[in-house]
C-alpha cells in the first residue's frame, strides 16, 4: 500500500494539484486560483486539504532553468514549502524538479484535442499530476 501525497504546481496565480490513492494511481484534483502572488490563500487551501483528506506527505515542483539553475519562481516554490512547514511542522515536503512538465501537460492536451480554454483550465492540474508521478516512480511506488 502506497502512502497517499499531494502534488503541486505552484504558480503566480494558480495551483495545480494532484493525488495519490492508497494503489499509487495519480488523479489530477483542481486548478486552484487565486489572485496574482496572494500565496497565503494558496497555502491555506493546501493546509485545508491536507487535513480534509489526511495527507501529510507533499511533493512541490521546483521550477528551475534548463540549465539547472534555480529561478525566480523556484525561490518562491521554496518559501512556500518553507511557509507551509512554519505552519504545520509535522508535513513531509519533497521538492521536485519540474522542468518541461508544463510542456508535456500541453502536449497531454493537445493530445486529447482540448480547446484554448480547456487547456488554459486544465494545464496546472495536469503538471501537477506529472510531478507526483514522476516523484512516486522514482521512488519505487
């Protein structure tokens, strides 16, 4: 039995995310917005379903340049992990590198023959998925 994990592409404005079931099977949960860099709302909504649903174990994408390089957004990703750990201690956070998940969620969708919005919805929830299952194999899950 595979000990169950929320995955998160964090964004600007949206928070993709993603869980595990008790099989190891990923299932994208939502795209969860909010205004621009108004990260407090995005961590409070993590720490509410954590709780809702008994989760302890997080995976965070870490976005980093090609190159390996940490960015902008990575030093957010960061405090954010940080900022949830303030608040709950007891949380079990990996960080994952996600370069080009976001390019192989666009390709997911293009796949599938989504439109414009549909994708625009659906792309964080989707990265978000690719982060957790990308941590879990590489775990041995």
């Amino acid at each position: 039995m595979v000990k169950k994990h929320l995955g998160l592409d964090l964004g600007i404005k949206t928070l993709g995310i993603a869980y595990n079931d008790s099989l190891g099977f990923v299932h994208g949960l939502e795209s969860f917005r909010f205004d621009k860099n108004q990260y407090i709302v995005a961590r409070k909504h993590v720490l509410e379903l954590c709780e809702k649903m008994s989760i302890n174990d997080l995976v965070i994408g870490l976005p980093l340049h090609l190159s390996g390089k940490k960015s902008e957004m990575s030093d957010i990703c960061l405090r954010f992990r940080d900022d949830l750990l303030k608040e709950k201690p007891s949380l079990n956070i990996e960080m994952m590198d996600e370069r080009l998940t976001s390019v192989t969620a666009n390709k997911s969708i293009s796949e599938r023959g989504m439109n414009h919005q549909k994708r625009k919805e659906n792309v964080d929830r989707i990265a978000a998925c690719i982060i957790l299952d990308t941590y879990l194999k590489m775990k041995g899950y």
